[in-house]
C-alpha cells in the first residue's frame, strides 16, 4: 500500500515514517510549509534539513509542498477574526482539518497514495462502514483532541502509526535508528508565532487599543494595552499587584467587555470564573450524533484537561448546551468542547461560544 507521511521534522512523524516502511509499505515523505516569514522565525528550514536526514536514513523518498496561503486564507484570518472578536481561538484543530487533511490529503492522493499517515498520537476504529476516533494508548501525550473536526472521508484515509505507542518507546526507536530527530525537542504553541513575544506578532496583524482594567465594582485598577492580549483566568502581566486598597492576593482576568473596552479583574475568590455550562457551535459528529437528545458523556474544554464528566443537550444539528456535574474554572469562548464515551471514544467537538 503506498502511504504518504505528513513529516514535520519531529520525532514523532520520523518514527511513524519508519514503522510504515518496517510493515512493507511503499512510503513517501511529506513535507509542509504552511507559514512564511521575512524574519525567518518560522523553523520550517532548520525542520526540512531534519526531514531530509530522516527520510534519507531510513530510505523513503521525501517532497516539500507550500500551503501557506492556503493556511493563511483557511486559518490564519480565522485566527484574526476570534482575536478581534474578543475570544481565544485554537488554530490547531482548524489546521488539522483545513490544511493536514485538505490539501495535504489531495496531494497525497495525487502522488497515488492509498493512505496519508501522520504522527499523531490517536486511534482510530472502523465499524460497520463508519470510522470512529479514539483516544491513543498514550494518554498522557493523546492528541484527538485536536483531531475533533475530522469528517468521515478524512479519518477513512488517515492511519496513525504511533495509536499503540507511547513516547519514550517512540523516542527509543528513534535513538536505536540513530535518527537525527531522536532527542529534538517537542514544538509547543503556534508554528506561525514560534519563539517570539506573541504580544508583538499580534500587534504587527491588529491595532492594539488600550484602555481600562476595572474590579467587579467598576472601579479603575489599571490599564491594559488590548483586550485582545488577555485570557479568561490570567494572572501574570497584569502590572496591577502593589495596587492600594487591594486584599493582598493576586488579581485575575474575570471577563472582557468589548463594548466599554474594559478588561474586568478579580481579587482572591474565584467564584466569578466558575461556570455550570456551555454552550457551542459548530460541532462536528463523529461519525453521526448519538440518538438520544439528552446524554451523559465525558468533556475537554482544553487539551492538557483530565475529562470532565457532563450532561450534553443536542439543541439541534451543530449547537449543543453542556451541564458541568462539578462546576468548571475560566471556559473560554473561541476554544472547543470535546466530548468522549467512557472507552475514550470521540464523539466530536465543537467551538465554544458562551459559558453559563
């Protein structure tokens, strides 16, 4: 079966390249530039010169395509468009679905592939014709969550390598092989802003504009430099801690009120983050909704969480409303819910809209 392998350059994507070849695959290497910059912080060289070891070492022939403005077309402006809205968007899992397994998944199909392959930590179950996605055995580094937005065509032309494996065994492989990307540190955080100072790469894209940090009663504690900057539970870079009149403990970020351009702040309790639910948008079924309306499931509202049990509400197609058992710190709009049976099967994911 000839597989394409979407290789980044890491050590996860060479290790399920070289278990493919090791099953009697004919695999090709895949390389993608979805972002480019004058200033050369993206890692996309330094990443290819690794691609071009690994591949070489383990004797699979390897490609390079550009889709940086498919992503910027596809992700980057939807990217823009939730920060000036106020929320905190995760361009990863919109990156999976428009670009990994979009036109990376045509490319591929292109080059004759039967399958694409990726270094993805998750699972995934066929079922009476239908293609299920699970969680992997690696619960610590499982990735599904990012994978919530996948249909059905995707996950069918997909495989993961790496479902049954977890990381030191991976990174083992790696070190035997004598692969260059053995001990090559994880990538954390957004490809397009890397190393830097995300305030800055913000800035260069929106306007910041300034204005009030204000307590629950109004009153004024401070300035911010763009609401936009800010998450729901912040506590660092506030600049308001020696503040006269406080109670001593540390201040955190309540809400944001984009229509008086305030960033609204808390002292000590928590209380006001707490919320009992959500509702989202948007939600993509994995691989049809369950036929109940109402049902008890299991919930992420952001990636590094343990599940959280909750009550789901099928309000129609996409919208659902989502009741907390135990009520739930900072669930931030623009992020997505992802639900799980107790097998850790996905039943999908949708965007936030609103806490309650």
């Amino acid at each position: 079966m000839r597989v394409v392998v979407g290789i980044s350059g890491g050590v996860d994507s060479s290790v399920a390249a070289y278990l493919l070849k090791q099953q009697g695959h004919d695999v090709i290497g895949l390389f993608m530039v979805n972002w480019e910059e004058q200033d050369g912080s993206c890692t996309a060289e330094t990443d290819f010169e690794d691609v071009k070891r690994v591949c070489n070492k383990i004797g699979i022939p390897y490609f390079s395509v550009n889709y940086s403005k498919q992503y910027y077309d596809r992700v980057f402006k939807h990217f823009l468009e939730e920060y000036k809205k106020g929320r905190t968007p995760n361009p990863d899992v919109l990156c999976n679905r428009e670009i990994k397994f979009g036109p990376f998944l045509e490319k591929a199909k292109a080059l004759g592939a039967d399958m694409i392959a990726t270094g993805h930590y998750a699972k995934k179950i066929e079922k009476d014709g239908k293609f299920y996605l699970c969680k992997a055995h690696d619960l610590n580094k499982d990735q599904s969550y990012f994978l919530n937005q996948l249909s059905q065509y995707q996950l069918a032309s997909v495989l993961f390598p790496l479902a049954d494996i977890d990381k030191p065994e991976v990174r083992k492989i790696a070190a035997e092989l004598g692969l260059s990307t053995a001990e090559k540190k994880d990538s954390t955080g957004i490809c397009f802003i890397g190393e830097r100072n995300f305030k800055n790469f913000l800035k260069s894209y929106l306007p910041a504009q300034p204005g009030d940090i204000v307590d629950l009663e109004g009153n004024k504690v401070g300035k911010h430099d763009g609401l936009m900057y800010y998450t729901l539970g912040q506590r660092r870079g506030l600049n308001i801690g020696g503040k006269k009149g406080g109670n001593g403990e540390r201040w955190f970020v309540v809400k944001k009120d984009l229509q008086k351009n305030q960033l609204v702040v808390s002292q000590g309790e928590e209380e006001e983050l707490f919320s009992n639910g959500l509702l989202a948008s948007e939600f993509n079924w994995i691989p049809q909704p369950p036929a109940e309306q109402t049902f008890d499931c299991y919930a992420k509202f952001r990636y590094r969480q343990p599940d959280q049990k909750v009550k789901v509400t099928q309000l129609d197609a996409s919208h659902i409303k989502v009741d907390f058992y135990q009520k739930q710190r900072a669930i931030t709009p623009g992020q997505y819910v992802v639900l799980y049976d107790e097998n850790g099967i996905c039943y999908g994911g949708g965007v936030i809209d609103e806490a309650y």
